[in-house]
C-alpha cells in the first residue's frame, strides 16, 4: 500500500510539472503574440511617414511593395502583422529560455528589443529591399512603360523614393529598432512578474 501510495504522489507530481511547463509556455506565447502586434502596428503606421518625409502620395510605399510582391496591399500588412506576432513568440520564447536575455524589467526588454529589431532590419528587412523591392521599382515601374497601369505623377514619385534610398534605408533601421523597443517593451511588463524574486545586476539586467 505505501508502495502504491508514493507511485500515485510521483504521477500526480509529474502530472503537475507537466501542467506547469505547458501553461508557462502558453502564457509565452500568449505574451509573444500580443507584444508582437502591438509592435507590428506601429511599424506598419510609422512606415506612413516615409511618404510624409519625402513628400509623396500617401501610401506609395505600401502600394510599392504591392507592385514588387505581386501581394494585395492589405494582405501584406495582414501578413506582415503575422510575421511581428511570430517574431514576438521567438523573441519571447528564446528570452524565456536564456538566462541572460530573461526580460526582467521593462528596461532590459527595450535594449534586447532594440537589439532583436536591428537584427531583424540587417537579415530580413534588408535583402528584401534590396534584392526585390529596388530592382522591380527600377525595372517594372519606371523603365517599362506599359507593364503596369500608374500614372506619371506616382512614377515620377517613386523616382524620388529611388533617389532618396539612403534615407529610406537609415529611417527603416530606425523603424526597426523602434519596433523591437515596443516589442521589448510590452514584453517586459507583461513577464515582469515573473522575475521577481530574480537578483538584478545594476537593477535593471
């Protein structure tokens, strides 16, 4: 009988621990897509400025990117929307696991967001706007007159867009590293809790 009883009180045990890793793990994930968003809907807003800051028609870029991706403009900020809540579940599911990126305070979670978000400017943001964006607006838009049906006032405008790159490219990495600052940011007060007991180094890492 005292056999049976410690084999019951070792499985509801395990069962618990079980229990507790997958509900820290939802709660992570949880985090992850609501700090992802939140981040995503700034990014996407703050890429409006760009046009603002170059004087073009408002939403030129946007429709840029539709003319390189062949993608409907609201499906690519949908999409794009999910690609932040999936980088949010990475960025907060690697935290959660690495001691020294645990988002203890707020104020970590803004440098290894801002960090997270350079990252995500240099391999993603980058090649894409170099290899795809670039190239298909020099090409199909402007050289190639009759593949695409926009008028010369918007083509005349993205010919700007190609002349000022250097500042679309700086003022992007700036976007980014805002991006992955809120990203980190929502980040630490949501997981803030959970890091309570969690001795600070300079109270803040």
């Amino acid at each position: 009988m005292l056999l049976l009883y410690k084999i019951h009180n070792s499985d509801i045990s395990l069962m618990s621990s079980i229990d507790d890793k997958k509900s820290y793990f939802l709660g992570t994930v949880k985090s992850g897509i609501g700090a992802g968003l939140i981040a995503g809907v700034a990014l996407f807003s703050a890429f409006i400025s760009i046009d603002q800051q170059l004087g073009l028609p408002n939403g030129l870029f946007f429709k840029t990117m539709h003319f390189a991706s062949g993608v409907d403009t609201l499906l690519t900020i949908f999409l794009g929307l999910c690609v932040a809540a999936l980088i949010g579940i990475l960025y907060n599911v690697v935290s959660s696991h690495w001691d020294t990126l645990r988002i203890i305070t707020p104020t970590k979670g803004i440098l290894t967001g801002a960090a997270t978000g350079a990252l995500i400017f240099g391999l993603i943001f980058l090649p894409l706007h170099v290899l795809v964006l670039l190239p298909t607006v020099e090409s199909e838009i402007i050289l190639n007159e009759s593949l695409l049906d926009i008028s010369d006032k918007e083509k005349e405008s993205l010919k700007t867009l190609l002349f000022n790159n250097t500042y679309v490219l700086w003022y992007s990495a700036l976007l980014h590293i805002i991006f992955g600052s809120v990203l980190g940011l929502m980040s630490g007060f949501v997981l803030h809790d959970r890091y309570t007991d969690v001795k600070r180094i300079r109270s803040f890492w």
